[in-house]
C-alpha cells in the first residue's frame, strides 16, 4: 500500500530535475501523474530547457513502477494550452487531488536591453504560471469534493532575497515571493473545500538550473563577505531534488491532512543565515 494509492497528481515542469523527482516519487507512493513541460527554449534562459526526449524519459521512469501517466508539452503561461493538458489527463486518469506547481525558469544574467525582458519571463513562467496552474485544477478538485493538496515550488529566494542585478533574477526573486502571497491567499480560499495549499522553499539544488557556467559565474563573482548568504547553515553544499520530492510527498498525503498556509523551508538552515 501506498501512501497516493488511487490518487493522480499533476506536475508541471516534470521533465526533469525537481519535477521528475516529484513524479517519480508520487509514483513510487501509488499516485498516477498528469505531467506537463514547454520543452522548448526560452531566449532569455542562458542554460538549455527541457526536450522532448527529457519528458519521455519521465514518463517512462514512471510507468517501471506500474504506474499511469499522460505526458503533454504545454507552456505554462498559455492558460488554455495548459487546460487542454489537464483535462486530457483527467479524461485518462480520472479525477486529480495532488497539484505540484513546480515550473520555473532562472534568467540569470539578463542585463542591459535584455533586463526587462528576463524579469518578464521570470514573472510569466514562475508566478502567472502557477497562478493559471491553479486555474485549470481548482475547478475540478472543487466539483469532485474530495478535497486535495497544492504545492507551489518556491525557493529560498522566495523567503530572502539576493540577485546579480539582472532583470531575470529580480524577476526570480520576486515571482519566488509573490508565491507566497498566492498560496496564502488560495489556502484561505480553498479551505472550506479541504483543499489544502502550501509552498516549499528549498535551497541550491543540482539540476540544469543551477549547474551551469551562468549560476557558476554569479557565486564566483560575489565578494567573499557576502559568500555567507549564499550557503546553507548545515555543512552541505547541496540538497537533492529527492529531498524536495520527499517534502512534496509529505504535504500531498493525508500525513498532512491539516497542513494549509505553510512556507515549508527545505533548506539545511540557508534561511537562518
């Protein structure tokens, strides 16, 4: 038995990195999964995005635990492209309880005549994507009224802020924040429908976003007194997307039933610093 076990979640940017850990990890408890990713590039993204061949790569991993999914390419700012996503998952799987608003970009380095259009994707994909990811699942999970859990993937920046200057990273930053603003306001929303909404905050994490010659350039950049506010107050460099998956596991099942409105930091203590 396990812990989803007849439930269907629904992740965006599951391609890869976190939201592959995620799908993976709701799979491995009995969840089938609704994924979805752009699986193109972003100009102002200066580290490859997701492929096509990343998704199906997810999709396969998933299905070795026996599990269902429907994998579609849809970008999370178009608002009906990412309805016809959805609803084409529901038709296959059935009723969805579990949303992981997990898509994000992190235009790094978007300086100049560049700036504004990197804090404009920052914005469009972090913060209107998870604000019209809620938008095509709140309805259903209202009408089918079993209640159920939204997870909105923020950051550690999403807490406290730092940025090279970019527009991309201002937009990071504050779309980060703003996530926290939307989950609070949507837990008091969707409470009466045991509907439960959260955020996760998580440190530096090694996928393609952090690991790149970009992300690299920034932390070498900033001078040594400030290096502190970079790291984490436990002794590791890095958490896993395992670590993150296992808190989205957390807040997804009934372990949880009566977690709504938190800011969960999973971080090794970065936000303490």
């Amino acid at each position: 038995m396990g812990k989803l076990d007849g439930k269907v979640a629904f992740i965006t940017g599951a391609a890869r990195g976190q939201g592959r850990a995620h799908a993976l990890r709701l799979a491995e408890e009995g969840a089938d999964i609704i994924a979805v990713d752009i699986c193109a590039q972003i100009d102002t993204v200066g580290y490859p995005l997701a492929t096509p061949e990343d998704l199906d790569e997810t999709a396969a991993l998933v299905e070795k635990f026996g599990r269902r999914i429907v994998a579609s390419i849809a970008d999370v700012r178009d608002l009906e492209a990412l309805r016809a996503a959805f609803d084409a998952g529901v038709a296959a799987l059935g009723p969805c309880q579990i949303v992981v608003a997990n898509a994000g970009i992190h235009p790094i380095g978007t300086m100049g005549d560049r700036a504004a259009a990197g804090w404009r994707d920052a914005l469009d994909v972090i913060l209107t994507g998870s604000w019209n990811t809620l938008q095509v699942s709140m309805p259903q999970m209202v009408e089918a009224g079993k209640g159920g859990s939204i997870i909105l993937i923020s950051s550690s920046n999403g807490l406290k802020g730092h940025t090279d200057g970019s527009g991309g990273w201002d937009g990071y930053v504050a779309a980060k924040h703003g996530l926290v603003g939307l989950m609070r306001a949507y837990a008091w929303y969707l409470g009466p429908h045991h509907i439960r909404v959260n955020s996760i905050h998580p440190s530096g994490v090694p996928t393609p976003m952090t690991m790149n010659h970009l992300f690299g350039e920034y932390t070498a950049s900033t001078p040594p007194e400030r290096q502190w506010r970079l790291g984490n107050a436990m002794p590791v460099e890095w958490l896993q997307p395992e670590d993150i998956a296992n808190a989205v596991l957390w807040l997804a099942s009934d372990d949880a039933r009566y977690v709504s409105g938190v800011t969960l930091s999973v971080d090794a203590g970065s936000n303490v610093l």
